[in-house]
C-alpha cells in the first residue's frame, strides 16, 4: 500500500470509526452547555457561578470572524510567533550543544550540574524584571525570558537521550576503527535526536505560556507603542482586551493562541518524524 | 549508521574514557554495586537499612569527584557574578545587583528593602505562595489522578472526555487570567484556579499515559486468577500506574509553581511573584534576586518531597532499582 | 511414533494411568483466526485440529510468529475466533455464537515475560488468586501460599519483591501462584524464553516436579523442540504462518524423567524425526522475514 492510500485509509476510518463521533458528540455537548451557561442570566434570570460570566460561544465567533479581517489582529499574532520562534531557536542552538557536553565529559557535568540544577527550579517569569534590567530593549528582554522556558527542558532531554545511547553502539563503532568524529556525527547525534524531539515539542509549548506572559507582564514590548487592541503580540492584546472591557475578545484571543500553540507543536512533530524515521518502523 | 572501517586514529584508551557516558550519571548503579549494603532479603527493617544506605551513600559521594566539580561550579558563577557588577563594573552589568549586595541584605537584621530572612514580611510571602499552591496541588490531584485513571482505563470514557479535554489544553495557562478575573471573584481564587489548571493537565494526562502503558500481561493474568473488573482496577491498574502519576506529581508542582507566580505578577497581593514585581516596579532590585532565589529553593523542596513521598510509597521500585542487577 | 493430523485419535483415558478423572483436557476443532478484514487482514491459524489431553503435558512447537500464541490467546479467552470451536473437558469453551471465551482460574497463563506483579510481594502474588476470588480468607490465603511455596522449594523470599529475586526464581513462584487455585488446565506462554539454558534445565526439572505432584494438565508454547521433547507427552509441530499442525509425535519417553533423559537413544531418535521438519517450518518462517514479537 502506498504511502497516501495507507494515509486515507487511516483518515477514512477514523472518521468512520466511533472514536470520531463520540468526540464530535461530546464537544457538542461541551459548547451547548457553555452556550447555556453564558446566556444563564437572561435565560433564567440569575447567572450560574462563573460560567454566568463567560461570553457564549456564539458571541466569540461573531468576534473571531471579526478579527480575522483585522490586519491589526495577524499583526499580533505575527509577533508573538515570531518571539516564540526566536527563543525557541536560541533556546536549541545553545541547549542541545550544551546538553551534548554534559554528557559527554564527565568532568564538565561535575560543574555545570549543580548550578544548572539550581537555576531551573526558579519559574522563567520570575526572571522577567531582572532580564528588564539587563537587557537594553524590552524585546530582548522578553527573548531571554522565553529563550529560558525551552532552555531547560531541552537540556534535560538532549542529556536524558544521550545517556540511552546502548554503550554497544560506540564500541561496535569502535571496533570498525571509527574517527571520533564520525562517532559524534554518526551514532551520537542520531541516537540524540528523538529525545530531541521530545524535548522540542514540550519546550515549545513552554516557550508559548512564557511569551503570552511575558506580554501581559511587560506590557507588550517596544511595538505595544503601536496602538490599538491589537498591538503588541497576543498576550498583550488579551490583557487589553480585558482592560477595556471586551471580553469576547479575550475568549477569542485564548482561542487564537491556543489555536496557535497546537499548531507550532503538531507541525514540530511531524518534522520530528520526518527526522526519525527509523522510530516509525513498526 | 555506523562508517566503514577506517585506519584506527590516535589512543584507544582516550577514546574509551570518553564515551563512557553511561557511567557517570548513573550513580544508582554505581553505588549499588560497590555498597556493602543491599535490601536485604526478607529485611523487613526499613528504618535501619534506609538511614545506613544514606549515610553509605554520603560517604562515597565525598570520596568522588562531584562535589570538588560542585564546588567549582558554583564559584565560577557566582564569581564570575561578582566580578561583573563589582569589580569590573561591566557596563550591561550596571544597573545589576550584586552578589554581595543580596547575600548582605538577604542576612542583614535590618534590610533596606525590607525584605530579609529576619523579616516576618519575607515568611508572610513565602507562606501565601505555598499555601496557594498546596490547595491548587492538591485539587488538582484529587482531581487530576481519578480522571486521569478513568481515561486510562475506560476506552468509552476517553473517547467522550479526552475531546474537550484536548481542546481546552492548548491555551497556556496565563491566557487565562482575564478569563478567571472575570469568572471568579475575588482576588484569590483566579489566582488559585490558575495554578489548579496547569496542575489539573499534567497530573492527568501522565496518570492516563500511565495506566495505558501497564503492560497488558499483568491485566490479564489478574483476570485469569478470578479478579472482577474492579478489582483489576484496585489491585493491578492503581499501583501500576504509580509510577507515572508520581513523575506527574513533580512536573505538575512545577507547571504550578510557573502558573502561580505568573498569576501573582499580574494579579493578586502578597506572593513571592507579587514580591519580584514589586520589587522591580519600586526599583528594590536586591529584593528581586532575593525573591527568585526563594522561589528556587522552594520550589524545589517542593519537588524534592514529592518524590520522597514516591519513593516511599512505591518501596518495590526503590528497592528493586537499588540492586540494579543484570537479569 | 508420528502421526499425520488427523481426527481419528481417540479421546479416551490414555492406557496405564490412574483411574481419577482427570480435569482440563481440551479439543481444539477447525480453529480459524483472522486479524483484520478479510482482505486486508493477517491470517494467524489456519484450520488447527488437534487435542490436549487431560492430565498430560503437550508441547506446541514452531517459528516465532506462527500463531501458536494466538490459539493459547484463544483458550485463556483473551482473543476471540474467527470460526471454529474449542472444547474443555467436552464443554464448549469458545465457539459458533460465542467466539470469545471469558478468562478465568481454570485456565491460567504463564506470560513469557513473567506477569508477577512487582508491587506486591511473592507471597501476595501467590495467594492472590484465592484473596479475589473470595474463596478463602486472606489470612488463610497466605498459609496455603506459604505451604505451596514451601513445598516447591521456594521458602525464604515471601516478603521480597519480584523484583528482588532472579528471573528464573520469580517462573517458579508465578507457576505456584498459578497453581494455588487448581486450575484445570495450565497454559505456558514460552516461559523460559528469556533464561539461559543452564537456568532452564533446572526449570524443566522444576515444572515436571510441579507436574508429578499435581497432574494438571499442561499446554506449553516453545520454540525448542529439545525442550519440548523433553517436557511433553505430546509434542505437536506448528507450521510457520498461518499455522497448522504439521506433525504430532507421542513421546513415549517414560516419565518420572530428569535431565539423563536428554542422552538417550530414544530422545534422539525422536530429535532427527522432527529436526528436519521444524528446520523447514523455521527456514520458511526466516524467509517471510517473521519478527520477533
């Protein structure tokens, strides 16, 4: 069987199959009682406990098919993307070397370790007034923040995969009279590579809760100055939605990042496979 | 994956200790071996062998390297920390406070932020934070745990739930926070529900990838010895879960600690996160270092006791790890 | 002697034994597993016929992957049948309106890769059976249990974890846990796949000293022939996938036997009768690039 036909048999029966509907069953089920639950005041003449409160889904996709017309509103959504992909970068470009290096030499693992160890229990918000001080531009600021959510996670995963590496496969190398080199390029990076992977999709969806943070907290960065609701990243724009009183924005705007979120995640997954392929084989 | 056979370059030997990566990290298998002490068979004794093994085992960790490399670990950062603000007067460093500026006005009986480990305001804060955490931990747990085992266990059950579970996941927790100001009143309970949130996710959602992964043989051979469906749950699926549910626990407490001190930066009063905001927002920048180095520590204590309370609950792991037989 | 499969072979009490009804003799009848549709679908076991006689142990041979776990899966009541029907002690297990039977203590499984719970301690692994089935007090349950681990010499490790103990060990106390509910049939799943020949002899003798004492009947799965000679009254040649019963050999090696057994002319006698056959099955098995499961 082909690759796609294998793929359209997958898909034709999942969607036949009772998996699919049961869901689709009970995320109706879930929106009906949202949409009661919202309408709770005028329905019933007093409003259910915090549901009461929530705007009704009806409302968040009058809002959302306002918004997608709004270039203001892909503007933010483009900011924050592209903060999230900054400190997700940087977050690899630094953890997974220096990942490599704890596990490779022992004495290196001795000294970096413990500080490493100390450090990542402190939550990367935390770190935001302090990188406000640091860093000159507030943009910058915000990467370090997000940069720091990944960072830790990858480095514990590029070590964790190494560590797995079966001890047989350098000694196998070895024996066939392999250059350290070839050693590193050839057995460790591959055998690195998923727990790479995991370490990336987790550290992304850190990097997503950290830059929506980051942009309620500092209030947006250097292009808050823009103006408008929709300034300054999707984080800033639920905050500002909040703050002028537009709560179907804010149900939208969570709807937008979440959105966004499963995307970069789905998408680094399936590069993660294409990566691996041998992890594939059944 | 492995290159053909080229000429052997350079030390055999050097290249031997370098790739010895198993070794080193794995200081259970390490001590194991070379311990006098194993669980013994039939020992029923914990407390004895317990406090022997940790005493055992401080001695051989003095005798190694790591804490020397620890030591030098730490002084390089810290150093070079110091060095930077107060010594070379490093122009990024400038407005940073230095390393002896926090350590004396952490120690100092009167502190000029007021913030010190003699100051009564620095445990107020300290036990608002935890205490925030411990009620949305532990709801979360209470919560998290039978759902999670539910979904794991119920193939009918997670087709229903695991949908609208999926669905509301995404949005990062504080994404939520207007949501919850307006949903909640007061200034606790959005806070609170937050941190609750990002806990409730990840307890669940391990504890589910926990019992999915109990291998079925164990599931089935209580079947064959007569046990009724809700007895499998009880005596095979629980404590086979175990395991997971606890690495859920300690990411959980984690996701919380993030979670909350998010929340106390942009809303609520009194918190190690309200501390570090408002330490910055009134220019008391030792205090803010201060206050991160706090949440450090007991974040990770935090950790650290539930995975003591893991260890102990799950004696058969401990015990079967500490041997680390080849079988 | 060898015979073809055929259905001519009698089910009556087997000459010379002792007269008490034996319990767990099953009859395996045109049993057909398919997995998946009919097109696209994998073919397991393909029409077996062939009987287990009670109170006897019989040896099901052949390459890894043919399917004999599938029939095992089938009686234990873990998998259901395609068609076909399965009988115990001439009631019907599984078959046409019931493709699945329930699994239950009279039928219990030996996992090849060892299913003592690991956090329970030996002694609660073995007196489980009895404890969930309501039967006999907990405090009685473990009496027995001790006396039953005792007994096949096995004293001195109830309160250690599985974990704790070898693996070769921890076979024989899931064996005695199997047993502590007198089930009718035992069903062995390649058992002592994982060990080291050296252990398994020593297994072999401890199963047959376990059969001796209690003569339940016993279905082994293997893919040893010299194993399986030297264990069963009856050894039964699988085809590789979809499997079949290609040869069915009564081995008339008297029992009580130990491990001399495995010297004389007789048990090589009946090793070059089947060598070749199951040379084939597993040449044929390497070929369809069968994996390891």
């Amino acid at each position: 069987m082909s690759a796609l036909s294998k793929w359209s048999f997958k898909v034709s029966s999942f969607i036949v199959g009772e998996d699919f509907w049961r869901g689709i069953v009970a995320i109706i089920v879930f929106l009906i009682f949202w949409e009661i639950g919202s309408r709770s005041e005028a329905l019933f003449g007093f409003a259910f406990p915090w549901v009461g409160q929530v705007p009704a889904p009806s409302a968040v996709l009058k809002e959302i098919y306002r918004l997608i017309q709004e270039p203001s509103f892909w503007h933010s959504g483009y900011l924050s993307t592209r903060r999230v992909l900054e400190g997700f970068f940087a977050a690899m470009l630094v953890g997974i070397p220096l990942g490599l290096a704890m596990a490779v030499s022992r004495t290196f693992y001795g000294i970096t370790f413990p500080v490493f160890e100390v450090l990542r229990p402190i939550p990367p918000l935390a770190w935001v007034p302090a990188a406000i001080i640091f860093w000159p531009t507030q943009e910058l600021s915000i990467a370090f923040v997000t940069f720091l959510g990944a960072f830790f996670t990858i480095v514990i995963n590029v070590i964790g995969g190494a560590q797995s590496i079966d001890v047989r496969y350098f000694q196998a190398a070895r024996s066939m009279g392999s250059s350290t080199f070839d050693i590193f390029r050839r057995i460790i990076l591959p055998g690195v590579l998923p727990s790479i992977v995991v370490g990336a999709t987790v550290g992304i969806g850190i990097t997503w809760a950290v830059v929506v943070a980051a942009e309620m907290i500092s209030g947006g960065g250097s292009a808050g100055s823009m103006g408008g609701a929709a300034g300054g990243g999707l984080g800033f724009f639920i905050w500002n939605s909040y703050v002028g009183g537009s709560y179907t924005q804010i149900v939208a705007g969570m709807i937008s990042i979440g959105a966004a979120g499963y995307m970069s995640s789905a998408i680094l997954r399936k590069i993660g496979q294409l990566l691996t392929p041998w992890l594939a084989e059944g | 994956m492995i290159s053909a056979p080229r000429g052997g370059r350079g030390d055999d030997t050097a290249r031997t200790k370098q790739f010895e990566i198993k070794s080193h990290v794995m200081s259970q298998t390490e001590l194991s071996h070379s311990r006098g002490i194993t669980a013994t068979r039939g020992n029923t004794d914990g407390h004895v062998s317990t406090l022997a093994l940790t005493f055992h085992r401080a001695a051989l960790w003095l005798q190694s390297p790591r804490p020397y490399l620890m030591f030098i670990g730490f002084s390089l950062f810290l150093g070079f920390w110091y060095l930077a603000v107060e010594v070379w007067k490093l122009p990024r460093f400038a407005e940073m406070p230095g390393l002896t500026t926090v350590v004396s006005e952490w120690l100092s009986k009167n502190p000029t932020y007021g913030l010190s480990i003699f100051m009564e305001e620095y445990y107020l804060h300290i036990w608002v934070s935890t205490r925030r955490i411990a009620i949305a931990f532990f709801l979360a747990t209470a919560i998290g745990v039978p759902l999670g085992l539910f979904l794991g266990w119920s193939k009918r059950f997670k087709q229903y739930v695991f949908p609208v579970f999926e669905l509301l996941r995404p949005v990062p927790p504080l994404a939520w926070v207007p949501l919850a100001i307006v949903m909640f009143a007061g200034s606790e309970t959005p806070v609170i529900f937050l941190t609750f949130l990002a806990s409730f996710y990840a307890t669940a959602l391990n504890t589910m990838l926990g019992v999915e992964s109990i291998d079925v043989s164990y599931i089935r051979a209580a079947s064959c010895l007569g046990a009724k469906r809700w007895q499998v749950f009880r005596h095979v699926i629980v404590p086979g879960a175990l395991p997971f549910i606890f690495t859920g626990l300690q990411i959980s407490v984690g996701v919380a600690w993030f979670s909350l001190v998010a929340g106390e930066m942009v809303s609520g009063q009194y918190g190690l996160g309200y501390v570090i905001n408002t330490s910055y927002t009134m220019v008391r920048y030792p205090t803010i270092i201060i206050g991160m180095v706090t949440l450090g520590i007991v974040g990770y204590v935090t950790s650290a006791a539930i995975r003591m309370l893991g260890n102990y609950m799950m004696q058969w792991r401990t015990r079967e790890l500490a041997l680390g037989e080849e079988r | 002697m060898t015979t073809q499969p055929a259905y001519t072979r009698s089910s009556a009490p087997v000459a010379g034994v002792a007269a008490q009804a034996r319990k767990g003799g099953v009859r395996i009848m045109d049993v057909v597993k398919r997995y998946g549709t009919q097109d696209a679908g994998v073919l397991a076991v393909d029409h077996c016929t062939f009987d287990v006689p009670a109170g006897e142990i019989t040896v099901v041979v052949g390459p890894s992957g043919c399917g004999k776990t599938t029939l095992l899966n089938a009686i234990a009541g873990f998998h259901s049948l395609t068609s076909g029907s399965i009988y115990l002690d001439n009631e019907m297990l599984c078959g046409p309106g019931r493709l699945k039977a329930e699994p239950g203590p009279d039928r219990i499984v030996v996992f090849q890769n060892g299913a003592l719970f690991p956090w329970k301690t030996n002694i609660e692994n073995v007196a489980f059976g009895p404890i969930m089935q309501g039967y006999m007090t907990r405090k009685d349950a473990l009496e027995k249990a001790r006396d039953m681990m005792a007994d096949a010499g096995l004293r001195g490790i109830e309160n250690n974890y599985p974990g704790e103990i070898s693996s070769g060990v921890r076979r024989r106390v899931e064996i005695v846990r199997a047993l502590m509910t007198d089930p009718k049939i035992l069903l062995l799943d390649e058992p002592y796949r994982a060990l080291d020949s050296l252990t398994k002899s020593v297994m072999h003798e401890a199963l047959l000293e376990i059969f001796y004492k209690n003569r339940v009947t016993i279905f082994f799965i293997t893919h040893d022939l010299e194993e399986a000679i030297f264990l069963g009254h009856r050894v039964v040649i699988m085809t590789t996938r979809p499997c079949k019963p290609k040869t069915i050999l009564d081995i008339d090696i008297p029992h009580p036997r130990d491990y001399n057994v495995l010297t004389t002319k007789r048990f090589r006698e009946f090793m070059d009768e089947t060598a070749a056959a199951v040379h084939e099955e597993a040449t044929k098995a390497f070929a369809a690039g069968e994996k390891e499961r």
